[in-house]
C-alpha cells in the first residue's frame, strides 16, 4: 500500500485548512511525523495508514482515494469476486 500524496493533501487543505498539526490530532499521529510524509521526507508505513483508514472510516471517508493498492492485490481479489458463490466439489 502507498499514500497517494496528491489527493492527502488535497484533504490536509480542504479539511483543515492546511494545519498540520489539526490533521495530525484528527489522524492521531504526530504532526513532525505528517510534515515528513507530506513533504517527501518519509513513506507513511502501515500504522499510519491504518490510523489514515479509521479516520475516514469515522468521517464518512472514501479512504481508497487516498491510498494506493498494489495491483496484484486488485487483480487476486478481482479473481475472488468472479468465483464467489461458486461450490467447489
């Protein structure tokens, strides 16, 4: 998984105005940490995502517009769905 950065930091100004340190409050991660992450410094590892995932999740969010999923994992659960309710012997 990868933040996609352009459509976070869309968010970081639509919903707080820019304020790292709001964002990072509403998130629940540190605003030094969501600096780095914002300005290339640093990858937002799996803690962070999972906190960016509850936050939306909260917040009536689309979470995937700020996330990247590997492609593979698109194409596997992409197999999965056709095969649904299908019995196997």
């Amino acid at each position: 998984m990868e933040l996609n950065k352009e459509n976070f930091v869309k968010l970081l100004h639509e919903r707080f105005e820019g304020n790292y340190t709001r964002m990072a409050k509403a998130i629940n991660v540190s605003p030094a940490q969501l600096y780095r992450i914002v300005n290339g410094n640093s990858k937002a590892g799996a803690k962070f995502l999972g906190k960016l995932i509850a936050y939306c999740k909260a917040n009536d969010i689309d979470y995937e517009k700020f996330i990247f999923l590997p492609k593979l994992l698109i194409q596997c659960n992409s197999k999965n769905e056709k095969t649904k309710g299908q019995q196997t012997a």
